[in-house]
C-alpha cells in the first residue's frame, strides 16, 4: 500500500470499534513508538512491549494494493556517486537543505555511523539509527530527530516506515535500494506536509552487487527471480533515461506515460529524454563475445567483457589470450568505453546478458556473465 494512504487506519479504527483488547505487532521499533506516540496524544488507551530484534532476522512480506502512487509535490534525482559519496552529500546537504530536516539511508550499520560522523565534522547536526542499537538508544535517537535537536537523521531500513514528521525536505538513499517497492516507502517519509520535497539517489552501478548475496542465499524459485527482478527494475529507474515520475507510476500500474511530470525529476528539468535507437546487432555480438570468451576464460566478469569487446591491450586480456576472440575490438570504434559498460549494464538488466550470481558460500559477491 503506497505511503500516506492509510495503513494506521486499517487496525486503529477496528481496534477502537471493538470492546477488547487488540493486539497489533510492527515489524520496525521505530514505528513502533511513533504510532504509540500518536495514539496517546489523541487521548487513547495504548501500551507496548517490545525485543530488540535485528533487521536481518526479520522479513517483512510486501503486499502491493494499487492506489495512486503519484505524489506531485516530491522531486526525484539520481546522481552519479563518485568515491563514498561523503563529500558529495556534505556539499548538498549544506548548500540546499541547511537547518532543514532530512533523512539519509544507508544499506549497510558501519555507513550510517561513518557519515554521520563525517556531517558532524562538516559541521552539520546529524545522528545514526541502525537495528544493532540498543532500545534506549533508539528511542534517545528517534526523539532527539523528531523534535529537532538533530537534523539529520542517517539510518538502514530499520527506520522509517510509519513515521509520519510533516516537515522531512530531503530523502536521500546513499546507496541504491533494493527494489522500488521498497524506495517508495523509503521516500515517502518526504513532504508529508505537501509542500516540495526532494528524493535523492546516489548511483554506482557496481553497488548492485551489495544486495545479490541476500539474492543468492534464496532458495532456487520464483522467488528468487522476482528478488531479481526487482533490483534489475531499481538499476533501470537509475540508468535509463526515462522520466523518474513516469517510471515509477507505470511500475505500480498508474498510468505512466499519461503523467505529467512539469520538470519534477532531473531527466525532465535537465531536457535529457532520449529517443530509442536500434543496437540489436551490437548486442547480438557482445552475445557472441561473452560466448566466445568462456571458451578460454569460464569466469568473465563486466569488466573483463568490457576490455575484451572494446579492444584493450591490457594483461587481463593479453594473458588470458582473449584477444584472439573473433568479437575482440568490435565496439572500439562505435562505443566509448564508458558507453559500452553501460549499454552492457543495460543488457544485464534486461535479461539479455545473463548472469550466474555468486553462491551464499563464495566470499566474492562480483557474478559472471552467461550467454
């Protein structure tokens, strides 16, 4: 059910019809005391037990209801990250959204102390909630964001769904999530107040392999593909350049193309829209390539593909003899080679170039192409 459409109303209202005792269980603590909170000061009878339970002993199953998920007043960008991405956040948070309050979510606990540290030294208020916190710290936490004693909040998903602050200016996801099911709950902390909002992503294409073990370690299934499927859609949302606005409502079976967007997303405000070009041909040869290459080298990698179909003199493809593959050095005079990660970044996503993804007992988390 898409944010902000009444999920609180779903068990408060029959709780409050019926005479007896209701027991209602949140997966995220929270949420937890953010709708305790609430309850109470409306002069309602609630109290709560809670365990510290780590995110990673939890899954929550995620049941779409289609209702609009177009919310005009957020604006979505996604920026190529460069190194961490640190300084890069430090330089927007402080330039745009200074004294304003803000969320930061990060996939892994070491991120969020790390760059709250960094904004703490920039100068900027900040504080970090992870689920490896203990209750009392978590509630010192959340507390001190939502009353303003700290601005900035940089947190992992155990934080934020329910947690209805009207002023949050300014989401930002460190690192890609990993589906847009989970973005749109993500993001719609922001500008409940419908006033503009801004939803940040920073973007690196290898970070996608932080979320294929958890993909790996599922059981063989549909499961398992849809898992997949899921991410691949995520990375399309930031490569493709497609309106973010429209890509999000067709996903979710609100209209697409039939969205206005008025400039709200960077693809739009920056006149970037690009019209499709036939390049079945080229891929149809780094098809060919991959095949060709996995006859001498069972192991290819992206990049070695890249090398490869781009005509690297390098020693990772000079000492593995890859340069006598008939597709060697195809790409070299119709991609650059930035264009052809990308376009092969594309093909993974599509399904096209097929991937064998890391087993839950290899400490390599980098998967190898198949053709």
């Amino acid at each position: 059910m898409p944010t902000g459409s009444g999920k609180t109303i779903c068990y408060a209202v029959p709780a409050l019809m019926k005479p007896k005792v209701t027991v209602v269980i949140f997966p995220l603590l929270a949420l937890l005391l953010d709708q305790v909170e609430r309850m109470r000061s409306q002069g309602l009878n609630f109290c709560f037990f809670m365990s510290d339970m780590d995110e990673a002993e939890r899954e929550i199953q995620t049941k779409v209801i289609r209702q609009p998920s177009n919310r005009p007043n957020l604006l979505f960008h996604v920026v190529a990250k460069k190194a961490d991405g640190k300084e890069a956040i430090v330089s927007l948070v402080k330039k745009e959204f200074p004294e304003q309050c803000d969320i930061i979510y990060c996939v892994e606990r070491k991120d969020t102390i790390d760059i709250a540290y960094h904004l703490k030294t920039a100068g900027v208020n900040a504080v970090f909630f992870h689920a490896g916190m203990d209750v009392k710290s978590k509630q010192e936490t959340v507390e001190s964001w939502k009353l303003g004693a700290a601005h900035f909040i940089y947190a992992t998903v155990a934080f934020g769904m329910g947690i209805n602050k009207p002023d949050v200016r300014f989401v930002v996801h460190h690192s890609m999530p990993k589906d847009l099911e989970s973005y749109v709950q993500e993001y719609g902390r922001a500008g409940r107040d419908c006033n503009d909002a801004h939803c940040y992503i920073f973007f690196r294409f290898e970070e996608r392999t932080k979320h294929l073990p958890n993909i790996s370690s599922l059981p063989d299934g549909d499961r398992k593909w849809v898992s997949l499927n899921g991410l691949n859609d995520m990375v399309k949302y930031c490569i493709i350049p497609v309106c973010r606005r429209q890509q999000i409502a067709s996903y979710f079976g609100d209209g697409g193309a039939g969205i206005n967007c008025d400039k709200s997303c960077d693809i739009c405000s920056s006149g970037n829209l690009e019209h499709p070009i036939d390049f079945s041909d080229d891929a149809i040869q780094i098809l060919n390539c991959v095949d060709s290459m996995r006859q001498l080298q069972p192991k290819v990698t992206t990049k070695l593909l890249v090398l490869t179909f781009h005509g690297s003199k390098s020693n990772a493809v000079i000492s593995k003899g890859l340069e006598n593959v008939n597709e060697y050095g195809k790409g070299k005079n119709k991609f650059s080679e930035k264009g052809l990660l990308k376009f092969i970044q594309c093909l993974i996503i599509k399904n096209i170039v097929h991937e064998q993804l890391p087993s839950a007992n290899e400490n390599s988390t980098t998967p190898y192409l198949e053709e």
